[in-house]
C-alpha cells in the first residue's frame, strides 16, 4: 500500500531531495521556503550531511560551486530576492557545466516586493537569469506531489545533462499541505563524473573547473556547444499535463498554482458548455513549444493564466506563432486570481476571437 | 645531480605574470609546500579572479576556478563534500579584502578548515593598477590618482589583525617576499598552514605582503625596497593569532 503522508510542499522538496541522495544544503534565511532549510537543519546532521546557514545568499550559491564541482548532489533554496542574488554563482556553474538544484519558491517583486506568491520570476529562470548564454531546466510543481517528484527529476536531469535545474515553485506549494507519497530512498543512478575534482591521486591529469576562456574562438565553440547540448534537452525534456483538451475549442495555458486555479475554471466553463482545455506546461524551460503549435491548430484562442504582469505568454505566442488570439488573465504583487476571474477572462476571448 | 628544480606540483605552463612580480616567488613557496607535505594528490586548489586567475593552469592539483571574492565559500563547498582532501585558496587584495570580505570573515569564523594564501600587493593588478582596499594612505593609483585620500577613501584594511579578533581562526600570520631572510620565513609558515588543514585544527590564513612593479612604477628592484620602506612599517609581519600555539604554551 501507498505511504501517504501529509507534508507542506517545502517540506517535500527537502526530504525528497535526501531521497534523491543530496547531502549537501546550503542556504539564507528568507521567506516564504524557511521550512526547507530548516527540514535539512534537522535532518542533514543525523544522515552524515552537510547542513550549513551561509553569510548570504551569493556564498551559499557558491558553496553549491563547489560541492557540484566534486560531483555529489547539492542544492539550494531561496525565494525571488534571494534568489537574484544567486545569479552570479548560477551563471558561473552553467558555464562551469555543473549539476546542481536551486529551489525558488517565489514571492512578489520587483525589489523586496512582498511575501506572497507570485510567479514573476519566470524570465529570470527561463530567460538565463545571470550574465550570459545559457539555461537551467526549469521544473514548475503544481501540487506538493510534484514538489516532491520534480525535485528527484532536477536532480536526475541536472546529472544527465551536467547543467543546473531549477524548482521554480510559488509561496503557496511551498506553505500548503497536501498528502504526498514519497518515493523509497533509492541508489542514485550512477552517473559517471570524470570531470569532478576529488584529488588527483596522482593517477591522472589535474581536473580543472573553470568557466573562463580568454580565447574568443574557444569561449564561441564552449557556446556552440552547450547550445547544442541544450537542442537535445529541448527535443527530450519538454513536459505538460493536458486537460480536457480533446475537442478544446480554447486554450488556457497556466503552471503552478495558477494551473491548479485555471482547471476549476476550466471544469465551471465545461458545466456551462465552454469547450475550453488547459495545458499546464511542467517544465518552462524547455518549454512544451510543440504541445501549444499543435493545439494552435485547434484552437481559436489562448489564455495565458499567471501571476506576473505577463511573462510566459510571450513563450506561448512564439509558439502559436501568430495564428490565434493570445490574451492575458494575471494578477500580481501576491494576489492570486479566483476562478470565476479566469472564466471571465475565458469568455472575453471567446467574444474578441474570430 | 639536479641541485634545484621546479616543484613538482607546478605544471610546465609558462606563468603570466609582469618581469619582478613576486606571485611566482608564492607559487613557488605553495607548491614547495604541497611537495614536502606529499599531498599533491588530494589537494584542491581555488582560483581567484586577478591576477593570479589562471593559477589553475599552474598548479598541477585538481583546481577550481571561483567567481571574484567567493574562493572561500567555494572552498568550503569542496571541504563539506570531501572533508579528507586538503583544499586551499589564492587570493588577491582586491578579491578577498574588498569583493569577498563576507566570505572571508565567515570561513575565518566558522574556523574551516582550510588554508588560505593572501597576496597582499596593495593595487589591483589585473585591471590595471586601481586603487586596493590595502592601498596605503597617499598612495597614487588609477583611481586615486592624487593620493589616497583617507578622508574619503578611508583607511587600508589590515586583514591579519581584522581576522585575528574573531574566536573561530585557527591561524592568521603575515609574511613577505621581497628578500631572502624573508621568503625563507614565508616558506616556513605557508608550510604551517597546510599542516594545520592536514592535523585538522581549521582556517589558516597567510597574508604574504607582494609587490607590483608594473602598477606601482617601478623597477622590481625599487619595488622590493618599497615593501621595506612603505608595507611592512604599515603592515608588521608576524603571526597575529595561533590557537594550538597558545593552548600548548
């Protein structure tokens, strides 16, 4: 039978995170994760791990730096201000090529913003976030299930492509409880790292971590090549759920818990003979492109549903590519919209699309 | 019979660094160190960014290369996850006493257990000659071209007796290059400090006073005299704080 427990969503994400094997947790205090690191202040001691409270966030990112450099598993958790903090070290550890995970259970912004959830971060986690070319694969939770089953897939994705992922979760996966069944403690599937540095032992060439190339032929090809890589994650990686998208005649795309608030829409609008589905994209990045191009075929429309003032429907018009209507329903600042919003919003693009 | 030769834990790579720069004399000391102590083959190495930033490429132990200021987080990364290796970081001026002070003040207060190298050579070296958190009082650079003014600049951090108050170091000592009774006392206490790692007593930091005849325009010659003259009356050598010492005597 089934273990299910009932846990808040940030608590999840820690003992899952052991369950992946990561015994390494660097973090800063802030809010809304807290529960996170304080999980791992509890547990890491008793496993043989390493919980340690950083001076800020921009040493706990490069204390992840380091451990990724000698191949175990390691994370981080932040929220929004934190985590633009980390940038420096994020940027540094996708051009290093480094495994790791980075939670974001994100807050309102800009600046120090508020408390409450928000998904406004989606361009810094989408779009590279730090200085440079380059993506994290970015995983977005909608349930404390998947707080827990998204944070194994960053690790194991992280591993296999040598690149950092990202939970880009909200304040309120992060604080709400719900049952979850936590996967049994398993091997970590091994990954060979030739590329870590443990020691020479005197029994190979010196491994070096480095992202600096003064070459600019040599810094171009690291480019190319990591763009390459990233083709084959973008061909691979691509997740969402479809919901009652069979005979969608609209559209609704939302992630997190703007997805969770869009499927009530969604069912209230069927009950009332709407033809409306929803795509819940589960990685951002890669995006699920084809999954939106296929039902812009479809559909007359779209609604991107989200808590920024419109971030990820700009992914979501490059993939329809002009064909249909693309409209927004958003609220921000820690605000979160109600149902009856969204099939407000569902309605109204159904009287503006031809 | 080979009388003097390369350590072994220095590559072949030819070193970049200007005609009378003394981070080759501390390359050189760091990698005597490794060698006596045999350690090559666990050691970790953490590059900073300055001048010394492609030290990686010189010494021949496994090497991380850390964003500016972060070394010592980074090395405490690398010791967390491999607490048997000896893991250590060479910093400049401008990286570890300006960019990366928190980092510094916490590994030292945290008492990791890792040995830090400290080239202080009072100006950024890389970027041209800018004005260091060690420059001292009137000292002309890019960005203090009439002096440093310490009414607005404020005064040179003196790292060795900043990091010395604090309860967590094991040891903190400052030594200096510029001439052969003094390079022999900094090969001694480099060599300490990688013991201290290895004998597990915590954060070992060496301040080793450098010069810049490039930025500070002069002949290398004038430059070592300038140490005597200006650095060492500003920055006394010596060990500031050596815990083991004090428990034992």
């Amino acid at each position: 039978m089934e273990n299910k427990v009932l846990m808040k969503g940030n608590e999840a994400i820690a003992e899952a995170a052991i369950r992946a094997g990561c015994r390494h947790y660097f973090g800063y205090p802030i809010t809304p994760q807290t529960e996170l690191a304080a999980y791992m202040a509890k547990r890491m001691p008793k496993i043989n791990g390493t919980f340690l409270q950083a001076e800020s966030e921009i040493a706990a990112i490069n204390m992840v730096y380091g451990v990724a450099g000698t191949g175990k598993r390691v994370m981080t958790s932040s929220s929004s201000p934190g985590i633009s903090l980390k940038q420096e070290g994020i940027s540094y550890i996708a051009g290093s090529d480094l495994p790791c995970l980075i939670v974001n259970v994100q807050r309102g912004g800009p600046g120090l913003g508020g408390i409450q959830p928000s998904q406004s971060d989606y361009f810094q986690a989408t779009k590279g976030g730090g200085h440079g070319d380059y993506h994290l694969i970015v995983l977005a939770p909608s349930s404390v299930q998947e707080m827990a089953d998204l944070t194994a897939l960053g690790f194991d994705l992280a591993d296999k492509y040598r690149m950092p992922a990202m939970l880009l979760a909200d304040g309120t996966i992060g604080q709400m409880m719900e049952p979850v069944v936590l996967a049994e403690e398993k091997e970590i599937s091994k990954v060979n790292k030739p590329w870590a540095v443990t020691g020479t032992e005197m029994k190979r060439e010196h491994n070096i971590i480095n992202s600096l190339y003064l070459a600019p032929d040599e810094l171009e090809q690291k480019n190319f090549e990591r763009y390459e890589k990233y083709k084959v994650v973008e061909e691979n990686e691509a997740r969402y759920e479809s919901f009652m998208m069979e005979d969608a005649e609209y559209c609704v795309v939302a992630f997190g818990i703007a997805a969770r608030v869009s499927k009530n829409a969604v069912v209230a609008a069927r009950k009332q003979g709407i033809k409306v589905g929803l795509i819940r994209p589960i990685t951002l990045w890669p995006f699920p492109k084809k999954a939106i191009a296929d039902a812009a075929s479809k559909v007359k429309g779209f609604l991107s549903v989200e808590l920024s003032t419109g971030q990820m429907i700009e992914d979501i018009k490059l993939a329809e590519n002009c064909k249909v209507p693309v409209e927004l329903c958003c609220r921000v600042g820690g605000m979160i919209m109600s149902p009856d919003e969204v099939l407000g919003s569902i309605k109204k693009l159904m009287g503006g699309a031809k | 019979m080979v009388v003097f030769d390369k350590p072994k834990s220095l590559t072949d790579a030819q070193l970049h660094y200007c005609p009378g720069c003394t981070h080759g004399i501390i390359h050189r000391l760091v990698a005597e160190a490794i060698d006596t102590l045999g350690i090559e083959g666990k050691a970790i190495g953490v590059a900073p960014v300055g001048c010394a930033v492609m030290a990686y490429n010189y010494f021949a132990c496994d090497m991380v290369e850390a964003a500016h200021g972060r070394a010592p987080a980074v090395a405490t990364g690398i010791k967390r996850s491999l607490p048997e290796n000896i893991v250590f970081t060479y910093q400049g001026d401008g990286d570890l006493a300006s960019i990366g002070m928190a980092e510094t003040v916490h590994a030292a207060t945290r008492n990791e257990n890792i040995t830090v190298i400290f080239v202080n050579n009072a100006i950024y070296g890389m970027t041209g000659g800018q004005m260091a958190p060690t420059s001292l009082p009137g000292q002309v650079t890019q960005t203090s071209p009439y002096g440093r003014d310490v009414k607005t600049a404020g005064y040179p951090v003196k790292i060795a007796e900043l990091l010395s108050a604090l309860d967590g170091p094991e040891f903190i000592a400052r030594v200096a290059v510029n001439n052969v009774k003094n390079v022999k006392q900094a090969k001694k206490t480099i060599q300490k400090a990688f013991e201290n790692q290895i004998n597990g007593k915590g954060f070992s930091l060496v301040e080793v006073i450098s010069s810049c005849p490039t930025n500070w325009g002069m002949t290398p010659d004038a430059a070592l005299k300038w140490i005597d003259d200006n650095m060492i009356p500003y920055y006394p050598l010596g060990v500031f704080k050596d815990k083991s010492a004090k428990e034992e005597g």
